[in-house]
C-alpha cells in the first residue's frame, strides 16, 4: 500500500464522517434500489461527504498508477495489451479491437449471439 491508498482511506473515512453527520441533522438519506445502495441529500455536509469521496477515488485510482520503491520510481517495461469488446444494440453490434485479429473473431462472435438469440426466440 503507498502513500496515495493511504490518503484514498483518509479522505474516505472523512467522507463517511460527513454522511453520518448529514444523516444525524437530516440533511442525507440513504436507502437500497433493487441491489444498490444510495446516498441522496441537499446540504453541506452532502455536499462535503461526496467531494471527499471523489477526492478518495481519485487517489485510490491514481495509487495504482504511481509506484514507489525507496523514493525512486520503479522502471517498468512497457508492455501492450490487446482487447476488444462487442455492444449489441438490438440486432446491430458495435465491434471494437485493438487489432484486426480480435475484430474479426469478435465479428463472428457477435453474429453467433445474434443467431442463436433468433433462434432462442424463435422456439419459445
């Protein structure tokens, strides 16, 4: 753990101690939607509460980046990584890769998906 994740829990215990205030003067509401919890409230402890959490992620997200080893940035190889991804909206898929190999095996893949959803449909 570096010195950014250790400000990333500082500044997320703050961010709870603002949202237990808020909750305590009625500023802050708290409830489950479905699975997901939320925090809805007008005032400045909800106002602090929320820019202190994002100030957490945002340390938390940029630890992970920055590496330290005895105050010297560690030299890291540079290596590629290659990906891609399909989005299908109704019938029409939106195919992105990194490269052409993975476009195109992603391509089939999504006209497979297509196929057998018809099919699925089809028969029930």
């Amino acid at each position: 753990m570096n010195k950014y994740h250790i400000f990333s829990v500082f500044f997320f215990i703050i961010a709870i101690f603002f949202f237990a205030l808020g909750i305590l003067f009625g500023d802050v509401q708290t409830g489950i939607f479905i699975a997901f919890p939320f925090i809805a409230g007008s005032g400045i402890y909800a106002f602090l509460g929320m820019i202190f959490l994002f100030v957490s992620i945002l340390f938390f997200i940029f630890g992970f980046g920055v590496r330290y080893e005895k105050g010297d940035m560690i030299n890291r190889e540079k290596t590629s990584i290659k990906g891609g991804g399909v989005i299908l909206i109704g019938p029409l898929p939106i195919v992105f890769g990194s490269n052409w190999k993975i476009a195109v095996v992603l391509m089939v893949v999504a006209i497979i998906l297509i196929i057998v959803t018809f099919l699925i449909l089809l028969f029930v």
